[in-house]
C-alpha cells in the first residue's frame, strides 16, 4: 500500500465508530473478538472484519492467544496506536499517528543490523 493510501485508510479507520471502539477497549488490555463484540456491542462479523482492517493498518496486533476450552485458543488483540492527530491544513487532512512496534520489535526477525548484507558485486562479471 502506497503512504497516500495508507494515510487514507488510517483516516478512514479513525473516524470510524466500531473502530474507535475497538481501539479503545484494546488499549490497556488485550481482548478476544467475542469479548470486543460483546462489550463494544458491534456484530460479531463486522468486529472481526473491522479487527482485520486494523490489523491491516498496523493500528492492532495479536497479542497472545489464549487456551479456553480443550485445546481451543482464541486471539487476544492489542491496541498498537499511541497517539493521532487529525488536522485540515492548507485545504487538506494531514494525518499523523504514532503505533507502538509489534511485540516490541521482538518478534524473531533480525533487527536490521543483524541481517546479512548483499555480497559486493562481482567485477568479472
């Protein structure tokens, strides 16, 4: 997703009343979809559609998933987003945000000074 796009798509999200909800109730603590569903009072099919488009914007994460029932897990979903600003500039939304990293950046991939470098290319080539 291109940065207008995106920037777009967070905008569209916080304007957004089931979305807000979400984030808000997820902040402090996790929450399954069921629970959010429940206590935000939004249909259980659009929850998880709205938590799917917030997962996709970066805005939410899994944070742990949970054992319930005999082997059966459900998702608990944080709220990543620390703080937004919506601004009419010049004719124009600026949107600014700021998310916190998933898992706070421990996630098992190689930070990027860890990553090994490309080879130099080859001269003889």
């Amino acid at each position: 997703m291109i940065p207008e796009q995106r920037t777009k798509e967070v905008s569209r999200l916080l304007a957004d009343d089931y979305s807000q909800k979400i984030l808000v109730n997820t902040y402090s603590s996790p929450m399954s979809a069921q629970k959010l569903s429940r206590v935000c009072s939004i249909p259980i099919a659009a929850c998880y559609r709205r938590i799917h488009e917030l997962e996709q914007a970066g805005l939410l994460s899994v944070d742990r998933e949970k054992e319930v029932y005999k082997g059966r897990k459900v998702r608990l979903y944080k709220c990543l987003l620390r703080t937004a600003t919506i601004k009419f500039l010049n004719g124009r939304f600026v949107v600014r945000y700021d998310c916190e990293p998933e898992n706070n950046g421990d996630n098992g991939s190689p930070l990027p000074q860890d990553m090994p470098q490309p080879a130099p290319p080859n001269p003889a080539q």
